[in-house]
C-alpha cells in the first residue's frame, strides 16, 4: 500500500500530463490505487498552476475550504467557494477547480465503499447518505461554529493517518462516518435534503442523461420526454437549483468537449464540427463565437 505523500505526488504527475486533457476518468489515468486519502488542500495545490482539469473519479471527495477562495464545477453546478465552504463531490460526478488564492487553506477526503468494508462497516452507513446524490447541490457555506465541528474532524483524521496507533483505520472510518452524519444534517438545514429529493432525483437523472447525449441532442424537448416533464419545467428547475437553465447547460457541456477537440487534437475544424454534432461547420462556428467571441480556429491558435 502507497503512503500519502507518494500518492500526492504521483497524483500532481497526473495533473501536470493531463493539464489540457478533456474529462479525465482518474480510473483509467491514475495507476495506483487506494481506497483512503486525507490532505490539506495547500498541500494538494502546492507546486501546481492551482486548478485541476475536469475528471470523475470512483472515490467519493469532502472538501472544506478554511481560508482563501477558488471555483468549482461540479456536475452541473458552478460555485465560488470562500471561507468556511463545504464541498461534497459523489463518485464518477465530472467535477474541476480552478483560480485557488495563494492563501488558500483547507481539507480533502476521499474514500470508496472498500475502505469501511475493510473495517467491517455495513456499506449502508454510506450509501444510505441523501448528500452523496449527485443530484442536490454540492456546496454549502457554514458559520464560524459549524465550521469549528468539521474542521477538528478533518484534523483528528489527519492526525490518526500519520500516527501509529491500535486500531487507527476503525477510528478513521467512524470519523470519516462522522463527517458524512455532520454533513448530511448541514446540507438538510440549508437545503431541505428530504423535501427536496424528487428533485434531486430529477436533476441526477437529467445529468446522467446529459453526459450521455450532449453530441447528438442540444435540445431541452429530448432531455424533458425522457424526465416525463415540460421543457420549461425543466429549465425553470434546473435554474433554480444551478443558476443556468438547462439549455444553457447543455451548450456548455458542449463548449467544454469542443475546447477539448481544439487544443488537444490535430483534427480539422469541420471534423471537430462533426464530432460535436454540427453537420454545418459554419454554424459550429457561429455557435462558438457565441459564447468565446472569437473563431474556434483563433481560439486555438492561443495555445500554439
């Protein structure tokens, strides 16, 4: 078994091959696996460009930010997370940061079901967890008091992971079961878990859908029949959960697999234009000037 620090820095390895990669599936690109791993998040971005690529990952992930700023993107979900933030990323949801404050300052968690099972845990424990549904909205900010409680959880794991005391994996798996317990009844006083989880449920699907059909379906009416829902229904709910509609989300799935095709690849415009789902290259580019201002051609000139 890899200690942490050798994970940590095979991991930023990774980062540094697969800076300008599309959605990167870490299950395939990241060759040594564990089923535990606790970090401060400055130690996580020290030494890199502060941002990580989108990816999805077999591991769930609970960050809290303590002190400075980045962004997020998460599923369909964008967020600025300050101070006191707390970040709960379910597994195989596409997620990536970006633009982290030199003063940054936090914790990350991540963990698959292998790791309380090896402890003897009834999976249930976790899986029965409403904030590991991809979902509900994957951020909260907490006040100075709530922050204190998750703050001495993530350092009392920190502490039992590089320490050699009895039983320290049974211990780190009930704190780790603490923080999903604390989490979820935060997330419920903010957001209503419970009340709301037709509609989390709604969103999840229509993610899942997404992922699947943004090159071949870039219209609202699909993604509504296959949810049994109106399409304004859909954007209605989408917006108010996101703060996009979902046709603007679907383009920007869309806009984030172009970008990808344009300075990874050595493919044609038109042929990226036919990969996206646009038999008319010239309204591939109309589209993508739309929203880049400038030539799909220019914008990939940028990174020559």
């Amino acid at each position: 078994m890899h200690d942490d620090k050798f994970i940590l820095s095979e991991f930023k390895k990774a980062l540094r091959k697969i800076a300008k990669g599309k959605v990167v599936d870490f299950d395939d690109h990241f060759n040594h696996k564990f089923d535990f791993q606790v970090h401060r998040l400055e130690d996580v971005f020290r030494d890199t460009n502060r941002a990580i690529p989108p990816n999805k990952w077999s591991y769930h992930r609970i960050a809290f930010v303590k002190k400075g700023s980045g962004e997020f993107k998460t599923g369909i979900h964008q967020f600025k997370a300050t101070k006191n933030t707390l970040v709960v990323i379910p597994a195989r949801v596409i997620t990536s940061s970006s633009k982290w404050s030199l003063d940054m300052e936090g914790y990350v968690v991540l963990f698959n079901l292998d790791y309380f099972l090896q402890s003897n845990f009834p999976h249930q424990y976790v899986e029965s967890k409403k904030i590991l549904n991809a979902g509900i909205q994957p951020y909260i900010h907490l006040g100075d008091e709530q922050a204190a409680k998750v703050e001495n959880i993530f350092e009392t794991i920190l502490k039992e992971k590089h320490g050699n005391n009895n039983h320290k994996d049974e211990l780190i798996a009930i704190k780790v079961i603490e923080l999903l317990i604390l989490s979820e009844r935060l997330f419920e006083e903010e957001q209503h878990l419970e009340a709301n989880l037709p509609v989390s449920d709604i969103i999840k699907r229509f993610t899942e859908l997404l992922e699947a059909n943004f090159v071949n379906e870039r219209f609202v009416g699909f993604y509504a029949a296959q949810l049994n829902i109106h399409p304004n229904h859909l954007n209605a709910l989408i917006k108010k959960h996101t703060g996009l509609t979902a046709k603007e989300t679907i383009q920007n799935r869309l806009m984030l697999e172009t970008k990808y095709l344009l300075h990874s690849t050595n493919l044609s415009i038109k042929e990226i234009s036919s990969q996206v789902g646009f038999d008319d290259p010239n309204y591939f580019t109309v589209f993508f000037r739309r929203f880049e201002h400038m030539s799909p051609g220019h914008y990939r000139a940028g990174f020559v």
